[in-house]
C-alpha cells in the first residue's frame, strides 16, 4: 500500500468556524449545486430543441460539462491552495448559476457548449471546495456521514427537480426556467450561512509534499473503475430493457426501480464508513455492483433484469458519499486542493470509460456480454482498492485505561 496520510488535521490548520454549522453549510451549497445539473437534465435537450438542434448538438452540449470539469481539475486545485475553500464554494456557485441564465439568452451552438463548459468547470470548484472544508473542519468521525449527505442530497434532486422544470417550462418562457433555477440554487447559499476563514494556517502549503503522479494513479484505479461501472448501469438498464421488448413505461419503470432503492440505501452509507470503516462499505457496495450486472447479463425476462435494477441501485446507494470520503481522508494537508482537484479528475474519467465499454463490447459481442465485463470491471476496481489504498478512516487514539 502506499504512504497515505491518517489521522486528524494538525491544529490551526484551515478555518475556524462561525456559530453555523458547517454541516449545513456544506450540505445547502451542495443542494445549490445538484439543482443546478439536474434541472440542466431536462433544460438543455428541451431549450435546443426548441431552438431547431438536433441530437448530435444536445450530445455536444450536454458532454461540455464533463470535459469542463476534467480539464479544470488541475486549475481548480491551485485555485483552492491560493483562494480557499470558502472563496472557491462562492464563486463557483455565483459564476455556475449566471452561466445557466447564459444557457437560457444563449441562441448559438459554441456559446452553449462554453457555458455549459463552465458549468463543469464549477461543479468541480464545489466539490473540491467541500471536500477541503469537511478534511480541516468536520471531525474525523463524521467525515462519512457529510459526504454521504452530499451523495444522498445528489440523488433526491435527480428524482424530484427534472419533474419540477418540467411543469416550470410548461408555465414560463424558456429563460425563466433557467433563471428560476438559478435563483433557488442562490438561495441555497443564504441558507448555508458562511465560516471564516483563518489567514494563519500552522502547516503551509509549499512545505507539504506533492503526492507522487504514480501514487495518485494508484489511489485512484480503483474508484475510476467504480465511476465506470456506474455510468454503466444507466446506460445498460434500459438497453438491455430496449432488447427483450420491454415497454417504455416499463423501461421507465426499470430505472425508477434502480432510483428508488438507491435513495433508500444511501442514508446508510455514512453511518456504515463511520461507525465501521470505509472497508465496510466499499466491500458489500462493489460486490453488489458486480453481483447486479452479472444478474443483468443473465437476464432473460422483464422480471430479472427488474431484480438486476433493484440489486444495482442497492449497490449504488450504499457507496452513496463513498468517493468523496476516500479523496478527504487521502488528501495530504497542505495540498487538499491539487490533490483532491487531481483525483476527481481521474476518478471522473471512468465517467467516459463506463459507456465506452458498454458501446464497444455491445456492438461487438452483444449485451449480455457487457454487462458481464462490466461485472469484471468492477471486481478489479475493488482489487485495486484494496490492493492500493485498503483502509482509510482516520486511526482514532485508544483510550487510556487506569491502572
């Protein structure tokens, strides 16, 4: 394994918190931010259709945040050292929700595609922003619980916003969806309240070492191919569907199914990484996962591949939060932000791997053989962590026993 950091934050490091809880804090900025991607799910395909686009142009806007986001990963995490935590959570949320009124005036392709862009480029500023304030001011204890708080917040507004835009548009004009949208992800913010920042960290910056790219290759193999498998399960779930004649509706049943029993499993996820580990929940998660596509490969009838999309979404909300845990506790202090903006950006790239494999090996050799290798890729990326990484919570001091 290598020589990751454990244990607590030294102190004085980072930021002293107001009377607000940084709980909320990080949990109503993060709240401001899914809004603002989910509701984006629906906007984009309905505003450029509306405007006369075509598929290929909603694809090409739609992919712009992910490359956004990968590109930025290094820029985003020297911005961090330099600006801190709180400064890069404000003005990625201010500059992401004017990019998507941009989206909404915007009427030319390469406009779109560029704020779209940006709004990649911030959602990798608040994550990075968050995971810095959880490393240097949550207690190493409820590391777990926050993240998956973020995991399980990301879920309930996939579900609940694509369906409130939808009524929104049918009310407004296009460019007030988009700017409704925007608004409620600013009151977000004034939800979260604000922490002040400390000017005099007790470790700097430049004393901290930069972690080795070979080290973070390793750290992050294993959670790269896990963000593989799971743009992997919404891209097979209603293919596989789409292949035995399953219906729209039941299709969309399949992946309502999957939804519902990922939101009921995330709470769990944090409580389990806490109280237990990060070991007990990346254990039963990835071997869920993996045991969800075999099923799903094996599928025949409507009703396996359902049991397939219950399995899978059990799994998925289970490591609800998982990622981000790993990134705070492998973090070294004094360099959170290029380290955690460097291994989102890798872990991120499974984002493309996942329906890569899936497009190339069903062309080729059918579903049914995807979803195995999907399987397969997921038990290796469960290898790697252990292999690579293995435990990472935090060692909490023994208590002294009297003699």
């Amino acid at each position: 394994m290598g020589n990751r950091p454990r244990g607590r934050t030294p102190a004085g490091v980072g930021v002293h918190l107001s009377a607000r809880s940084p709980f909320r804090y990080i949990l109503a900025n993060w709240l401001g931010v899914t809004l603002l991607i989910a509701a984006l799910v629906v906007l984009i395909p309905l505003h450029l259709t509306a405007l006369g686009f075509g598929v290929d142009a909603i694809a090409a806007v739609t992919a712009s945040a992910g490359i956004g986001g990968f590109v930025s990963a290094e820029p985003v995490g020297r911005a961090a050292a330099r600006i801190g935590a709180v400064r890069l959570i404000r003005v990625g949320s201010i500059v992401m929700g004017a990019s998507v009124i941009g989206i909404g005036f915007a009427a030319t392709l390469p406009m779109m595609i560029a704020l779209n862009g940006m709004v990649g480029v911030c959602t990798s500023m608040l994550r990075v922003g968050s995971q810095m304030v959880v490393r240097n001011r949550i207690d190493d204890r409820r590391r777990g619980r926050v993240h998956a708080g973020q995991g399980f917040i990301g879920r309930v507004a996939m579900l609940a916003t694509p369906v409130a835009i939808g009524f929104a548009w049918e009310r407004f004009t296009s460019t007030w969806s988009f700017v409704l949208t925007a608004t409620a992800a600013w009151s977000m913010v004034v939800v979260g309240g604000s922490i002040v920042v400390d000017p005099s960290p007790t470790v700097r910056a430049g004393d901290a070492p930069i972690t080795p790219l070979l080290t973070m290759i390793r750290y992050s193999s294993g959670p790269t191919l896990f963000t593989a498998a799971r743009s992997a399960r919404g891209l097979l779930l209603p293919l596989v569907g789409l292949e035995l004649g399953q219906t729209a509706s039941r299709i969309g049943l399949l992946v309502g199914l999957s939804a519902a029993a990922d939101v009921a499993t995330a709470p769990v996820s944090g409580p389990l990484m806490d109280g237990r580990g990060r070991l007990a929940t990346i254990i039963p998660s990835f071997s869920l996962t993996a045991a969800g596509f075999v099923l799903l490969g094996l599928a025949d009838t409507g009703w396996l591949v359902g049991a397939a999309a219950v399995v899978l979404g059990l799994a998925n909300g289970l490591s609800a939060g998982l990622l981000l845990t790993l990134g705070t506790d492998l973090a070294p202090a004094g360099k959170e932000g290029p380290f955690l903006g460097r291994f989102g950006a890798m872990h991120d790239a499974g984002r493309l791997l996942g329906p890569f494999i899936v497009g190339l090996l069903g062309e080729l050799l059918g579903l049914d053989i995807a979803s195995l290798a999907m399987a397969g890729v997921t038990l290796i990326g469960l290898a790697c962590l252990l292999a690579f990484v293995g435990e990472t919570r935090p060692a909490r001091p023994r208590p002294i026993t009297p003699r």
